[in-house]
C-alpha cells in the first residue's frame, strides 16, 4: 500500500496535507463538540503525518547503546 502523504506533496511552505502543518487533526462532531468547525481540545489527535509518536527506547537498551558508543569512542584503533 502507497504512503498517502505521497499524494500531498504539492502544499505550499511544507504544509502537511492532513492538518496543514498544525501537527494535530480534529475528530469533531458537529452538535456534540462545543467548536466542531475548528476542532476543540477533546477531540485534537496528534498527525500520523507531520508529528508522529516518537518509538519510546527501552531504558535498558539505551544504556547499552551508551556503553557501545563510549567504548567505540574510547578506543578508536580497535575498530579499524
């Protein structure tokens, strides 16, 4: 399946074709939401496009990618 974004790439200043660069989108619903034309604050979802959820790095993992590094950079003529 074709990334949608693909299809939106002709907005103006990078705007992001799903929110228009806002960075959330509005799943409102007209007569329930107190601004459903402009979207309000219980309805807002981050982009999937333009600001999507960040892969949250196990803490374990992460210092042992700290360790990896600093020994790598610690002793340079060991990798080469």
């Amino acid at each position: 399946m074709s990334d949608p974004r693909d299809d939106y790439d002709d907005y103006p200043d990078d705007e992001c074709g799903n929110c228009g660069g806002e960075g959330f989108t509005y799943d409102c619903i007209d007569g329930c939401c107190l601004n459903a034309e402009d979207g309000c604050e219980l309805c807002a979802h981050r982009c999937d496009w333009c600001n999507p959820r960040k892969p949250k790095v196990p803490d374990n993992e992460i210092v042992a990618l700290r360790q990896i590094l600093a020994d790598a950079l610690s002793n340079p003529e060991s990798h080469s």
